[in-house]
C-alpha cells in the first residue's frame, strides 16, 4: 500500500494526521521526561538510603575517649568510602574535632548551610543538603544532628554529583531512542489509523465522482453510520433535480403544445380570402419563430449536464439514423456507422438526441448519396463526425451557420434554430460543434462530448 | 383513405378534418389519448394523424399500444416540440414521419398520400392499372391519358381499390374506408358505387368475389 503524506488544513486526512503527530510528539516528550525524573528521583533516593546507612553504621561504631575525645570502635570505611577523593566522604564533628573516612585522606568538608529542620532534628534522621567538597567538587549530602554519650554530634555523608546524575544520564540515553522508535511506530499507526478511517469518505468520493461522469445513478448504501446520512441526503437531492428537470421539460412541451397549437389553427384559418396580402400569415410566421427561438433556449437551458448520464452512442446514433432513413426513404441514401459498440458518452440521452438530431437530420437533408457518421476517442472527448457529400458551405459562411435563427438555403425545411441549440448544448458538457468543409464535396460536422470512460472536463455552469 | 385524425384542440381538429374531407380522404376524429388507442385498435385505417400532447393517454404511448397490439398503419406525428428527443422517441415508439405545428395543410396532404402509397407498397408515386393511373402524390386519375372526373365516395373507394389492385379487398374493409365511423351506412350503397365506377372506367376492371369482396384488374 502506498503511504501519501496528504498536505495539512487542504485535507482531512493532512488536519488528522499534524494533529495527531503533534499530540504524540508531545505526549512522548512528557512521557519522557516523566520517566527521567522518576529515574532521577529513585537513584537519588537510592544514594540517600546509601549514605544513611553509612551515618547509622559511623554512628553506631562512635564512642568517646576518657579524655572526652572522639573514636570509633570499628572500621566504617567499606568501599566507596576508603577510595581517596571519591566523593564518597564521612565525616563526624564534635566539640569542632573531626573523624573522617580514609576517602578525605585527612581534608574535612564543611557542613553546608540547609534550613532548620526541627521534625528529623528531634528524630536524628539525616537531612539532604548540596554544598561543595574540600576540593570544591558537587557534593550530595546527608547531614543528621545526634548525641553520642551526652554531647551533640553532626554526622555528614555526601556522595558525588555524579552519583546522582550519572544514571539518570544513562537512563536518558536508552529512553530517547526508546521514544523515538515509539514515536516512529506510532506515526505508522497513526498514517495507517487515518487512511482506514477515511476509506469510506474516500469511496463516497469515488462514486460521487462516479455520478458525475454517469457511472453510478445514486450512491450506494454504506454500513457506515456517520455517513448514512449525508449518502441519503446527497441521493435525495439527485432524485429531486432530476425530477425537477424532468418536470421541466414537461413543463416545457406543455407551453409549446398551448401555444403552438391556437397558432396552427390560425395559420390553418388564413386563406388568400381572408387575408388577401398575406400579412396576417407573415405575421404567424413570425409568432412562430419567436416561440421556436425561446423554446429551443430554453431546451438548451433544462440541459442534464451535469447530471448522471452515461449513454450508449451507438443505439443513439441508430435511433436517429432509423428515423432519418424513414424520412428519407424516397432519397435512397447510402448511410455508413462507425461507431465502436463499447463507445459511451458523459450526456444524456435526451441532450445527445438533441444536439446529433439537427445535425444528422441536416446532413441526410444536403446528401446527395451517402452519408457517413463515425465515433472516435480523443483524450476525454468522443469525436463523432457526420459527413455528407451534398454541396456543402463555404468556409467563409461556417461561423454565420451556427447563428441562431440563421438558414443559409431558405428552399429546404426547416427553422435555423437546430446549429445553434446543437452547439449550446455541446458547450454545456463541455463539448463543442465544429463544420469544416469536405475535401471532395460536402459538409462535416465534428461534434465533440465527453467520453464517459475518460476524465470529463469540468463542466460549464 | 380513412384516416384516423388524433388532436385534442377542438378548433385546429375541426380545420384539418375540413381540409382532408375536402381532398376526399374519410376522416375520424379522436380528442384525447384513451379513444385514439381504442379506434386505432379496433378500427381500420389507412393512416392516422397523431397529435403528441394528448390529454389522458399521451401520443407516445397510444402509438406504442397500436404497435404492440401490431396495428401497423402509417402515422404521422404532430408535434408542437421541436425538440430531438420527442421526435427520436415517436419514430422509436413506430412513427413514420412528423410535422411540426403550425404548419401548411398542401404539406400535410401531401405526406399523408405518399405514407399511404408507401405503406401499400408503391415505390412510385403513380400507380397504374392498365390505363387507368392514380397519381398518389395529387391523389388524381386518369383513364386513357384523360382526366377522370368522380365524386368524393366513388374517388374513395376506386383509390382504395387500386392501392391493392389486383388483390381481393374485402367488402367489410371497402365500407370502413369509404364512410366515417359514426356514419350509418346503407349495405347497398357500397354496390352502387361499385356500379358507378363500372360505368366510368369498364365494367370488366372491378371483379366481384362473391361473399368476400371487390379487386381491381387491368382489365383487357
């Protein structure tokens, strides 16, 4: 599996993963400093518990000469305390006389000064105290207050520093790569945590993406309960604008029938009788473009791009080619598809009948024998051309035959408005219509829509 | 030639239905979708007109259903969307052709004779029977080179007849081409202008096939 470090506050994934990888970091750095302290204090208390010893055992071997003076009744000096200048030193005080471990090597160390503790002054347990040694060195003491034969004493035991710092060191050293592995397995876990828990919005992605280019109808549903409901949510609001579009186009063929129906009646009521000079039938002919004109925008306008669609071109395209044929039966026409059967488009059915009808209409119009009408892919696009060998149009007069409402041969049927309809629609997928002049005779109409295996364009609002 | 004229607007029915009669075609009207589906079941026509926004029953649907039902006369669709997909999806449902609103009665006519001529097997648009020959286009005959002149019934019954000529027509069929649906028709009166076109173009060229029906020959 591949690992992408997504790009934090971009992604949910990048916002995830910096938080989680901050809050570790930072959870390990406290961890670690906890475990080094709680090392520092057990080897401090360790060393504490070693010095008192030596105090109890200096303490327990004193006794006083007959002349008053200090001696001790045994040898206290195991090791470290017989190593010279190890920092290991006893020393016990009495009348300002000292004994001394063989470690001072005769040098005595002055108590440091440490506040008055009365609780293990009455106790004669041993206080802590830092202070330096008779070479100056870091010293760690314990110093207790005692009276050995009716006379105050002060018992000191110190250990060096390094005692104490020397293992928490050592302690540090094997923690730090210690919470570097952990933090390393952890970043692992994290990536791997963030990537399992985001698959299902990664999918809903995909098939969102799905929708738009025509694969998927609706998104499926999911066993996740978090996003149950958005899925529904996205489904109905999908359901509700295909209803309404399709509403709408109802709408649409309603107001043409009511309109266009009263206006055949009148065209139908008007006779050389009744309207000698032909005025009032012009004056039909005219409401008739008007309607037609703002009928086919606003068909172009209720266009289902945007929407899931993945049409079959080929059953499209016979569909039209088997009206045509009906049409122009009389014509003897020979008609050629090419058009691979595994070839689908990003548009609907509806929009793909609507932008190839005018024009393989026009093109089956102009023939003179054949016509020819082949789908190629091309990057993201299907090309589909339709060529006819009739007279064609002058490359100067292309550009005027897409204008709306503009009819370049007034002695064919038809109302000038089928180019340009054609052509919006196109360029609402994101496609477009273009004629070029046939080589030989002719006319070839290259229409371009998305190809629906391929990556669509973004769409055009 | 009966046809079947399917629109719901009363006035524009009302004027098509003049102009058809007035070329001598047998017209029935049906306003909405649900009457429309049952004539062309259970009637005999030459071709129907059918409008595509009808009330209860669309023309889509009353088109599929005489399909289905493999009622197979032409029709041609009336249609006030201009739109590709509502004529995609008629010729799929079995249109033959279309004719947007408004648009010239001479057009409609026209289309109508030559979806007759086409759906009896006429390539060209004159049909001949020895010399007697009916332009389907003008829906005119000559005999001999010469005009003939005959009333609106003898024309009904001669084009029926010389559409299939040579075949048997049934008597039944003849009387349901000639007359309106809701026309009371007199079982005589079919043989009399039998009688008619006997004395205009040759007693020999109409046959009688006792009990089944008539057929026109080219005669001798």
């Amino acid at each position: 599996m591949k690992l992408e470090l997504p790009s934090p506050r971009r992604t949910i994934a990048g916002r995830l993963i910096a938080f989680s990888v901050i809050y570790a970091v930072a959870a390990l750095v406290v961890a670690a400093f906890v475990l080094w302290f709680i090392v520092a204090t057990v080897v401090r208390q360790q060393v504490d518990q070693r010095l008192d010893l030596q105090i109890d055992a200096v303490r327990s071997a004193l006794t006083f000469n007959r002349d008053g003076t200090l001696a001790l009744s045994g040898n206290p000096d195991g090791p470290p305390f017989d190593r010279i200048g190890s920092g290991w030193y006893w020393q016990v005080t009495a009348d300002g006389r000292h004994l001394s471990s063989r470690s001072l090597d005769g040098g005595s160390i002055a108590s440091p000064p440490r506040a008055l503790d009365w609780k293990r002054l009455l106790k004669g347990s041993p206080q802590p105290a830092d202070g330096p040694g008779d070479k100056g060195e870091a010293l760690h003491f314990r110093v207790a207050q005692t009276f050995v034969g009716g006379k105050a004493v002060e018992i000191l035991a110190t250990a060096p520093n390094v005692a104490l710092t020397a293992p928490a060191a050592r302690a540090l050293a094997l923690l730090v790569p210690a919470m570097l592995t952990l933090g390393a397995i952890l970043g692992v876990g994290i990536l791997f945590q963030v990537r399992y828990g985001l698959l299902p919005l990664r999918e809903l992605s995909g098939q969102v993406s799905e929708i738009s280019s025509g694969r998927l109808t609706e998104l499926p549903q999911t066993e996740v309960d978090e996003l149950r409901p958005v899925i529904g949510e996205i489904n109905r609001l999908v359901e509700h604008n295909r209803k309404r579009l399709a509403e709408t186009r109802l709408q649409f063929a309603n107001l043409a029938h009511g309109l266009k129906t009263p206006v055949a009646s009148l065209y139908l009521a008007l006779d050389d009788k009744n309207d000698p000079t032909g005025e009032a039938r012009r004056l039909v002919g005219r409401i008739d473009r008007r309607i037609r004109h703002h009928l086919g925008r606003a068909r172009a306008g209720v266009s289902e791009a945007g929407f899931a669609s993945s049409t079959h071109l080929l059953s499209r395209v016979d569909g039209i080619v088997q009206m045509m044929s009906k049409l122009y039966a009389g014509r003897h026409l020979s008609v050629v598809t090419a058009i691979g059967s595994d070839l689908r488009i990003s548009c609907s059915a509806v929009d793909t009948d609507e932008v190839l009808g005018g024009i393989i209409d026009n093109a089956f119009k102009w023939a003179a024998s054949s016509v020819r009408i082949t789908g190629t892919v091309e990057g993201a696009m299907a090309l589909i051309s339709i060529e006819d060998d009739g007279p064609g149009i002058e490359q100067s007069r292309i550009a005027e035959a897409m204008k709306p409402g503009v009819r370049l041969d007034e002695t064919i049927a038809g109302d000038g408005f089928g180019l340009s309809i054609a052509k919006e629609v196109a360029e609402l997928y994101g496609g477009y219509v273009k004629l070029q002049a046939r080589p030989e005779t002719g006319l070839i109409a290259v229409v371009a829509l998305p190809d629906a295996r391929g990556d669509a364009p973004s769409l055009s609002s | 030639m009966r046809v079947l004229l399917v629109e719901d607007d009363a006035d524009l029915s009302k004027r098509i239905a003049a102009s058809l009669r007035a070329e001598s075609f047998v017209v029935d009207i049906a306003r909405n979708g649900e009457d429309a589906e049952h004539a062309g079941l259970t009637e005999i026509f030459d071709v129907a007109v059918l409008d595509l926004g009808l009330p209860k029953i669309d023309g889509v649907t009353v088109l599929k259903s005489w399909r289905s039902g493999e009622r197979m006369l032409p029709v041609l669709v009336l249609t006030a969307r201009d739109g590709w997909p509502d004529k995609v999806a008629a010729f799929k449902a079995g249109a033959d052709d279309f004719l947007t609103k408004p648009f010239k009665i001479e057009e409609l006519i026209l289309r109508l004779r030559a979806l007759v001529r086409r759906a009896a097997g006429h390539a060209a648009s004159v049909i001949t029977c020895g010399d007697l020959s009916f332009d389907a286009q003008l829906g005119t005959f000559e005999l001999a080179g010469l005009p003939l002149r005959l009333t609106a019934f003898e024309w009904r019954v001669l084009s029926c007849l010389i559409l299939r000529k040579n075949v048997i027509v049934d008597r039944r069929e003849l009387i349901e081409r000639v007359y309106e649906g809701d026309t009371d028709v007199d079982s005589n009166s079919i043989e009399v202008i039998i009688a008619r076109l006997r004395r205009k173009i040759g007693a020999e060229r109409i046959g009688t096939e006792r009990g089944r029906g008539y057929m026109l020959r080219a005669g001798q």
